[in-house]
C-alpha cells in the first residue's frame, strides 16, 4: 500500500480551498487531470482528512502553481512562530495568506537560511557574527532591512520585473519585505 498514513503530510483545508478558488481550479478538474494522477474522490478524501502524501502534494501544486508550503499551512505555522518578533504582524499576515504570492517556484526562497544568507554577506566584507550580535536587537533588524534595500536597488538596475513578471519595486514591497523585518538572530543564545 503506497500512501500508508505514515507517508503523509498536514495540509490546510483552508489555505488548499482558497489556492483552488484564487487559481480557478476544482477538485472534479484536479481528478482529471493525468499530471496529477488521483481521482477526484481520493483528492477530495485526501483534503477532508488534512493531509496527503507528498508527491501527490508536489504535483497538485506544481499543476496549480501554487509552492506546496502554502497548500500545507507551512507559512501559517512559521508565521505563529514568528509573529511576536514581526513590527507589523498583521500587515505580514495579509501578506502571507495571499495565493498569489506563493507560486510553485516559491519553495527555493521558502527553504532559504536567511541566517546563513546574512552571515556570508558579512563575510564578503570580513564582518564576524561576533561583530553582528554586538548590534542590539533593533540595530540587527534595520541592518538587514537596510541591506536587503541595498541589494534590491542594485538588482532593479539590472532588472525590470521579477520572474513572474512584477515590476521590481512591488515585488519588493509585497514579497522581500517580510523576509527582511524577521530579526533571523532573535533566537540565538547570544542575542541582547
């Protein structure tokens, strides 16, 4: 048996209903659909139960263009977490509960160590993260916004819409900005 409860993951009714009503797809057409493989009884029983196997949550949204984090929940779950640290929570929910913010290539930004991203930068210019975690925790949050401006302004030089075809500055507005305002280093032992 292929799709034991074992080989399953979470997904949200809700945020798979809004992405099918935003994308103008139905259940009946994902069940007809030979890219997705499963008919529509099993899709439906799959979204009433919460949770689906993981291929078959890759190809719906691969099929819908919709990243698979969103069908599951994953951004209201990371947003839970990290609400309390946001200085617009409820601007960044807006944001983050908006289908077509989240389009299938939205899983290599999602899985991104911004952490990591941030530190290698530092790096390039022989900044240690001791020297970063000496910032207060304000100064760290207006350092990464301020470097994600920087590096948006060079990149809307060289470019004029982003791949889905925004112009630059929007795609800023509406997507960069959220990864930005989290203070990644919040969490660290060594954080003021």
């Amino acid at each position: 048996m292929a799709n034991k409860a074992k080989d399953r993951v979470p997904i949200s009714r809700e945020r798979f209903r809004q992405a099918l009503r935003d994308k103008g797809f139905t259940i009946k057409a994902l069940g007809q659909a030979r890219e997705i493989d499963r008919s529509e009884k099993t899709i439906s029983n799959y979204i009433m139960a919460g949770e689906m196997p993981p291929d078959l949550l890759d190809r719906i949204g691969r099929y819908i263009d919709v990243d698979p984090d969103f069908l599951s929940g994953a951004y209201d779950r990371r947003f839970e977490e990290i609400k309390d640290t946001l200085v617009s929570p409820d601007f960044t929910h807006f944001l983050w509960s908006q289908t077509n913010r989240f389009p299938y290539s939205k899983q290599a930004v999602a899985t991104m160590d911004f952490k990591d991203y941030i530190l290698k930068t530092l790096q390039l210019c022989n900044v240690s993260e001791e020297q970063l975690m000496e910032l207060s925790h304000q100064e760290r949050r207006q350092f990464q916004s301020d470097l994600g401006e920087a590096i948006h302004s060079v990149i809307k030089r060289h470019f004029e819409k982003d791949a889905s075809g925004k112009v630059l500055d929007i795609a800023f507005a509406t997507e960069g900005i959220p990864y930005l305002v989290v203070d990644w280093f919040n969490h660290s032992p060594e954080a003021k």
